[in-house]
C-alpha cells in the first residue's frame, strides 16, 4: 500500500472512531432521564454516573 492509501485508511478511522463517540454519548446523555426514574435516585447521583462511564 502506498503513503496516500495509509493516511486514507487512518483518516477513515479516527472519523469513525469520533462518530462512535459522539454516538456513546448521546446515548448516555439520552438515557439520564429513564435512569432517574428507574433506580429513584437523584441528578447528582446519575451525573455521577455518567462522568464515570465517559472517563
């Protein structure tokens, strides 16, 4: 493979990678709100949670 088709397929990767993480995180930020309500705890505690899982 030639230098072109390398930096290709890297530039290919980091943009899927940044989709995929763009992706975990409205996930995440989306399921907030479902969490609250299903365990009964408070903001805090869920934001708590989700500074963990995206750390």
């Amino acid at each position: 493979m030639n230098e072109n088709t390398n930096r290709l397929m890297v530039t290919v990767a980091v943009m899927l990678s940044a989709i995929m993480v763009l992706l975990d995180m409205t996930i995440a930020n989306v399921s907030l709100p479902h969490m609250m309500g299903a365990l009964g705890v408070t903001s805090e505690q869920v934001t708590c949670s989700h500074v963990l899982f995206d750390g």
